[in-house]
C-alpha cells in the first residue's frame, strides 16, 4: 500500500523539496539486519534530479536519525508519460547520470563522459573509447545505464556497447605512417646510389610462349578450391551434464545454505537457497545476454544475475523456471547504483526439492476458521478462495 511521502516524514520541511515532496508516493522502507541501512523506495510521476534526491537523503537523516548510524538510501522511479523517449529523457537526465557516475567512480565516469550516444529505434547505442580501461568497465556501464533506463525510469529499450578508436590512437597512427614514409625514402635513395654505380638488379629470366601456354591450360585444368564455410561460434558449455540436478556451472554445492535474512553487505561468498519468484532474461552486447531472476527462502528475497551468451540463454532460462526451487553459490555484494545487495559471479547452481514445511491439522476435533479474507474482499485480501478449500481439504476438514 503506497503512502504519501509527508504522511510518514511529515517533519521534512524544504522549501526547495516541498514541490518534489508532495507528489512523492513511498512504496516500501526496509532496513539490514544492523539496523544501519534504511532503504527508502519513492515514486514520483516526474523526474528528479539526482542532486533533489541527495538532498531528501540528507534531510531525513538530519531530522530523524541525527545522532544514530544510520545510512539512508532512497531508490527511486519515475512514473513517466509516453511522450518520453529514451533521447528526450536521457537530454533531461544527463548531469544527473554523469553525477551519479562520478560519485561513485572517477574512472568510469571519465569513461563515460567521452562516449557517444546514438539513440535507435528501441535502442540506446554507447560508443565508448576503445582502450584496455573501458574493455574492464564496460559491464558495469551497461549495468549503469540498465538500471538507469528499465528500473528507474521504466522505459523499454535495449542498451548496446560499442567501441571507437581512442582519440590517442589517431596520432599513434599517424606517428607509424611518418616511420613508413620515411622507411620508403631510404628504400628510394639506396636504390637511386646503386644505380649510379652500374649495380642492377637482374631481371627474371622471361619465359617462352609455349612455357606460358602450359602455365595457363594448366590454371585451366586445376581443380577448383574448396568453398570457405564459415564456422559457428562455438561456446564453451556452462554446465556439466553429468552432475545430477545441477543447472549451472561445473561443481556440485556442498556446503549449507545462509538464510537470506542473515546476508549482508561483504558477506563474499555464499550458498543460497530458495524458490525463484521472478525471472526475466535481456539481450545486452556482444552477443550477451544478462538473466536476471529473484529467489526468496521465505526468511527475505535476494537478486541474483548471470551473462552468458546469447545462443545459451534460452536453455538456461528454461532450466531457471520460476516457482521451481534452487540452491546458488555465488558471491553477494552491495550494488551502489540500485542501493541493493545482488547476488553475482554466481559459479554453481543446483536444482533442489521444495523445502517448505507443509501445515498439518492433527487435532481429533477440527476446528474451521470461519472468518478469512480472500481476494473478493475489497483492499486487504490476497488469498484466492480456491486455495483456501484446498488446504482445508488438506488438513482433513469436513464441508
């Protein structure tokens, strides 16, 4: 249930803020285990800067937690109308992008800020400099912009990374055509010295006509060469089918599971597991293709992320079926641009039986709860009514 921003920091006064803070709706607060991380998750049916956003972190953590250690993050989203366009927004948001980049890395941001930006139909195309820095950054600067464009600002496009040559590269380049020319000059000059000496080369001896008939009845008569066929990128597999129940990777998980609730920031690595309640697959660059799915153990829910390539993606999706259950090996870490821990790197994933305790009414005498709420109730139901009979049934209750 949303609820207005000044309805729960109602003590928030900003004259600057105020416009911004009251269409601001609040979807969720949630905190670590520590209790020293507040997530806050607001709405806003337009788009804020971020420097707005800094500011609402600051004001709360000053009016509310002044004196604890506390760490506010607010995540946001736009509830945008159609008239935007990926251009338009990204004209509109761009120093806050850049911003945000900055304050988090200096080396990406440096990065980004010479990269071209070509907006296609759907797609947005950013066309960095082609250096070894970049190559190691690029996944996180199409993470960036994901997060950007599809979660915050909820707009469908695709994000395609593509390289220019680095502005050094030109004066390199053209350092190795003066070295060439200059080669090419010497080359002349010797020439031209031993041709005042009397020192020629000795021309090839010419062949005779009936010497150059054969050549040419024999290029005639020569079998034609093979077609080219152009080989299919191969991929290395990304599991070993051998194993039993595992879905990825290539080592059964051996050890035991930490529940979700007890993960946290720097926690490394870690085994997971749970049932997985959403799952969507986005094609990215290069042929990739990022998996994106949510597993919850029913303690908390975590975010889990996989690439791989393109060809495979398909296969392994439907190995990852939502409402299935799954144990994870990977390492979790906090991700500075969604303010979320996210599970990533993942090395092992392994299919498991459901593990949820199932209820069971012993009792000789049953008893029925007579009053429930199921989805026909107006606001607060969530059960289906279908369901209801059936665990009924289930526990032995008579009609």
């Amino acid at each position: 249930m949303e609820k207005d921003f000044l309805e729960i920091f109602s003590r928030i006064d900003d004259d600057s803020l105020n416009p911004i803070l009251k269409s601001a709706k609040i979807i969720r607060i949630s905190t670590n285990k520590t209790k020293d991380k507040m997530r806050i998750y607001l709405r806003f049916n337009s788009v804020v800067p971020k420097q707005s956003i800094w500011k609402m972190e600051k004001a709360i953590k000053q009016e509310y937690f002044q004196h604890e250690n506390m760490q506010i993050n607010i995540i946001e989203s736009f509830q945008l109308s159609d008239v935007y366009t990926s251009e338009s927004l990204f004209d509109m948001y761009k120093d806050s992008i850049f911003e945000e980049v900055q304050k988090i890395s200096g080396v990406t941001y440096s990065i980004i800020k010479k990269a071209d930006f070509d907006f296609l139909s759907g797609t947005i195309v950013i066309t960095l400099e082609d250096t070894a820095i970049a190559h190691t950054r690029e996944e996180e600067i199409f993470h960036i912009f994901s997060v950007i464009f599809h979660d915050r600002c909820n707009l469908d496009v695709k994000i395609e990374i593509k390289f220019k040559d680095a502005m050094g590269s030109k004066y390199i380049k053209a350092q190795e055509e003066k070295i060439e020319r200059a080669i090419d000059n010497i080359i002349e000059r010797v020439n031209s010295i031993a041709s005042e000496d009397g020192v020629t080369e000795e021309a090839p001896p010419k062949k005779s006509a009936s010497t150059e008939k054969k050549a040419e009845d024999k290029g005639k008569n020569a079998p034609a060469a093979e077609e080219i066929v152009e080989e299919k990128p191969l991929y290395k597999p990304f599991r070993k089918e051998n194993i039993p129940n595992l879905l990825f990777g290539f080592k059964p998980i051996s050890d035991e599971p930490t529940p979700i609730e007890d993960v946290f920031d720097g926690i490394g690595e870690v085994v997971l597991r749970g049932q997985i309640t959403f799952i969507e697959s986005r094609e990215v660059r290069n042929n990739k293709t990022i998996i994106s799915f949510n597993i919850s153990d029913f303690t908390d829910t975590l975010s889990c992320k996989i690439f791989i390539p393109t060809p495979q993606a398909p296969e392994l999706e439907g190995l990852l079926a939502k409402g299935s259950f799954i144990k994870v090996f990977g390492t979790v870490s906090f991700d500075d641009y969604s303010k979320d821990i996210c599970c990533s790197r993942i090395r092992s994933i392994e299919s498991i039986p459901d593990f949820r305790e199932k209820r069971h009414d012993l009792a000789s005498e049953k008893r029925v709860e007579l009053h429930c709420h199921t989805k026909m109730s107006d606001s607060d139901g969530v059960s289906d009514i279908e369901d209801i009979l059936a665990q009924a049934i289930n526990f032995g209750h008579k009609a």
